[in-house]
C-alpha cells in the first residue's frame, strides 16, 4: 500500500487554529485511528470553517454516516462527507488521499469567504 505523504502534514496541523481575517477562522483536527469499514483510510479529520460568532459555516469530518443522495440508493453509507452550510447534515464526500482533501476544503473556504465578505 502507498503512503501517502500529505497524511504528517495534516497530522501536524492537529489542533491548529488558522485566521482568515475579520474574525473567521479554520479550525483543524487529524489523528490516525484504526482503518475499518467506516474509516479505511485510518484517518480520522474535521476541517471546519468558523464565522465571527464561532458558528461553523464549512466542514468536512468523518465523525458520523451520511445517507448517499436518493439516486445511489442501495449504497454503504458513508463517514466521510461535507457540511456546505450550516444546516447542512452532510453529503458524501470522496476521500481519496490527504493532500487531495486539503485541496478541495481550502477551494470551498475560498468560494465561501468571498460569498460572505462581499
């Protein structure tokens, strides 16, 4: 199996607290776990996104199953997933390596901050 590299950087960034101006704010958390069904990579993360309130408005976690969209029907359920707004209970999300989910949160945080600081 092929380690992937971007995994020690993630883990170094557990814990880390990252300004994004005018109050909002990244926060990070990575530790290795046990790989199963629910988390094969053996990577447990929550990326989120906080609001000047401390509200989080972007995240993506494998801290608990997400139902697929009605038309993957008959699917596993998955642990990996994104919240895209607050209320958002989660959407599947594709895990395929670290520096792959570091890419997609920092493109979403992008998009967002420029929708909420217009």
């Amino acid at each position: 199996m092929k380690i992937d590299p971007v995994i020690e950087v993630l883990l170094d960034l557990d814990g880390a607290r990252i300004d994004q101006g005018d109050g909002y704010q990244i926060i990070v958390e990575a530790w290795l776990v046990t790989a199963s069904a629910a988390i094969p990579h053996g990577l447990h993360y929550s990326l989120s996104l906080h609001n000047p309130d401390g509200k989080r408005i972007l995240g993506y976690d494998n801290a608990h199953a997400v139902k697929p969209p009605k038309k993957y029907a008959g699917r596993v359920r998955t642990y990996d997933h994104k919240h895209r707004h607050p209320a958002d209970r989660g959407v599947p999300y594709e895990f395929t390596n670290a520096q792959q989910l570091l890419n997609d949160f920092f493109a979403d945080v992008t998009k967002v901050l420029q929708e909420v600081k217009r």
